[in-house]
C-alpha cells in the first residue's frame, strides 16, 4: 500500500510513495557531478541495479575544457567519474575503471587528459550519439547502472557575482563558465544557464518520470546542482515526477560558491532559484549541523522532513559510502520500527523528534554537533548594486580562470571540476 511522507510541508497534500513490489529494487535517479555524485553513487549502488546517473555538463575547465574547446564535444570528466563510481569491483571491469581514471603525465599534448575522456569522445564520435558513447562504456565496465548527460549539447554556467571588484565591493560582476564560477572570491548571488533554454536528454527525463526516488546532492550548489533545475525539460521532470525527492547536504560550505552559508541558506537557494521544487527528505551530517532547528524549518519550507545521520569520513569533510548508503536505505523505509524508534540498519537508532530525525551512532548516543563558526549570513544578499560591466558577450567565459594545464582541480571539499 502507499504510504505518505510525513510531516507535508505547509498548505500542501501528502506525496504518495510510488507502488512497488516486495523485493523489487527501487528506481532511483542521482542528479550532480564530480566527486559529490560519485560518492552517491558508490552509495545506491549497494542498494540497487535500477539506478541512473544524470550529470551535468557545464564543465570547461582542465581536461573536460580543454577537449570540449578542441572536438565541439561533451565535457566528459563528470560522466567518466560517474562511470567509475558505478563500475564492477572485481575482475577486468575494475581494471578498465582504472584505467578510465588513468591521467596522462609528463608535458606534452596528452598531459593532463584522463584515458576515459578521450575514450568516451572517441565513441561518441564514432558511433555519433554521446548517450549511446555512454552506454558503451558502462558494459565495458561492468556498471552497475546507466550514465546519461544532462542535455546532449554543452552548456555554460552564468554567474552574478557581488565583491569582485575592491573599488565597489557591491556592484555585480557577471562571470562565465563552470570552472570560474566553482572559484570565485566573491559571493554567488545567483546562477543561471546559456543558453537559457537548453534541451535536457531525452533518456534522462525518461528515466527521471519512472523512479521511485530523485535524489540530489552531494556537490557544489551552484555548478552541480542547480543546473538541472534550470534546464526547462529536466525542471518539469523533477518537479512533476511521482518520485519523492531527497537532497543530500554538503559536509562544509565551499569556498567561492557557497563561503559563509549556513545549511538552510543552501536550501533557500534552491527554493529561490526553482519556486516550484518540492523535497520530501533532506538527508544531512549532525557535524554540519550546529542548529537542526533553522534546518527543519527550511526543510518543511519545501515540503521535506530533515533526517540527521553520520554520513562523514569520520575526521574528513567527505562522504562515506558506506554511511551514506545506510541513510539512504534508511529514508527508503527499510528499516524496522519499533514505537518512535525506528532502526536504522548498522549506524543505529533513529530519535524522532518533530520534523527532525536524529540518527544515533552505534552504541546508542545521538551524535553531537559541535559549535560551528558563521563566516557570513544565513542567506547570501541579494544583488542590489549596479551591475559591473561584463568582459563581452562571447560563448567562453567571461572572467578568465588561468589553464590548470590539464592538472586535476578540485574545490577544497574533493570535488573534481573537470
């Protein structure tokens, strides 16, 4: 029988659970890029076959960058990574992931490139449709699941950013392209996409419409994750799918992106940006929860009841697998309930209390948030300078990020931008 998610979020109708059969594994669709959508992938993977990854494609910086500038063609390193992340452990499918991952060294034009990149443009080129490129590359190794891009055409990243500018630190500066975007020194005000109207993969919004459960996150917020949300066709998918919807938080805010926000101001972001996006669960760290309250709150501000659970490297800002995997088969309802307790696999118990579940670490104890120090606002300012001029109009970005040389770069929470 269906069953409700409890609580709704205000003024709204309870969201029935899809149907589904004793034993059947659940459909599930994990949106994002880098290494945030790898270490949720490594996570449904243990839980189910029927599992989709829908990566975004507005990288252009590094290795992705550099051969999207080169072939007109998709930025591959988040797919390629997605790829890994759900490819078999064991035998010649884990070699080849190895092998995917391999990064050319020395100085010369390979260096830098990842063997999964060119190979994955190879096929595309070859066969002449990146999705079935994609789907080639998934049997060859062994992939527990399938792989799609966002949209089968390239897409960049457009950025309002406040503080750029030392002689009117309020004025907005427009900055272009993921990889600039992932590390500016000002503050993100808001994100949108050019064009602004591209098409989302056909196979992707297919596989959004079937799921049981539409999960977002890990990753950086403003590169990774809203961008599904602003492309018209996946929005409508998200929005309007029979799913529920569960976001997982970051571990940290991220430096550039997201510097100084709280983790209901990441929340906020979203229902700013996709007024009509509705979360059932918010799935997040007690370590990154010095307030659970303000948190809850912004959760049932989108329909969605928050479920704290120890899903960090324990001493690192990184998702584990493995815990990760125990939350999500938690918030999938396997999970045994005894009265207002409900047991949570082998993390530990689960202490309801209002719109807030808090996941005990094995022995029983709640884990405890330790106190957090504000760098800034709850929630990012709204632009309300004049506008800084913009370096051009030009399809490549417009602020300039110096060439990593095809070295990987990462934000200083792991996630890879190329």
């Amino acid at each position: 029988m269906a069953e409700s998610v409890d609580p709704p979020g205000p003024g709204r109708e309870p969201r029935a659970a899809p149907a589904a059969d004793a034993g059947r594994q659940p459909a599930v669709v994990a949106f994002g890029g880098g290494h945030g959508l790898a270490a949720s992938l490594a996570a449904l993977r243990q839980l189910t076959s029927a599992l989709t990854a829908v990566v975004t494609v507005g990288d252009d910086g590094g290795s992705s960058g550099r051969l999207r500038a080169e072939f007109g063609a998709l930025p591959m390193g988040d797919l390629r990574m997605a790829l890994a992340a759900l490819a078999g452990p064991d035998g010649p499918p884990a070699t080849w992931a190895e092998l995917f991952q391999h990064r050319f060294t020395g100085s010369g034009p390979l260096a830098g490139h990842a063997v999964g990149n060119l190979v994955l443009i190879g096929l595309a080129e070859r066969i002449g449709s990146p999705v079935a490129a994609l789907d080639l590359a998934a049997g060859l190794l062994g992939a527990r699941g399938r792989v799609l891009p966002l949209s089968t055409a390239g897409i960049d990243i457009v950025a309002d950013v406040i503080g750029l500018d030392p002689a009117a630190p309020g004025a907005v500066t427009e900055v272009r392209g993921q990889a600039a975007v992932a590390t500016t020194s000002g503050r993100v005000a808001g994100v949108r996409l050019a064009p602004a109207e591209p098409a989302a993969c056909a196979e992707a919004v297919a596989a959004a419409q079937a799921a049981d459960w539409l999960v977002l996150g890990p990753g950086s917020l403003y590169t990774s994750m809203l961008p599904h949300l602003l492309v018209p066709g996946m929005r409508r998918a998200i929005t309007t799918a029979r799913a529920r919807t569960l976001m997982v938080l970051n571990l940290a805010a991220q430096p550039g992106e997201t510097a100084g926000y709280t983790p209901q101001a990441h929340l906020d972001a979203l229902r700013r940006h996709v007024p009509g996006l509705r979360l059932d669960v918010v799935i997040a760290d007690p370590s990154a929860v010095p307030e659970p309250d303000p948190l809850a709150r912004a959760a049932a501000d989108l329909g969605a009841r928050l479920h704290l659970a120890p899903v960090r490297v324990p001493g690192a800002p990184v998702h584990d697998p493995a815990r990760l995997a125990a939350a999500f088969r938690a918030v999938f309802g396997t999970v045994e309930r005894v009265g207002t307790v409900e047991r949570v696999g082998t993390v530990g118990t689960v202490e309801r209390v209002g719109a807030v579940e808090q996941a005990a670490a094995p022995g029983g104890r709640s884990a405890a948030a330790p106190p957090a120090v504000r760098t800034g606002p709850s929630t990012p300012p709204a632009p309300s300078a004049p506008r800084a001029s913009s370096a051009g109009g030009s399809r490549r970005p417009l602020t300039k990020y110096p060439s990593s040389g095809g070295a990987v770069r990462r934000t200083p929470f792991g996630e890879a931008k190329e």
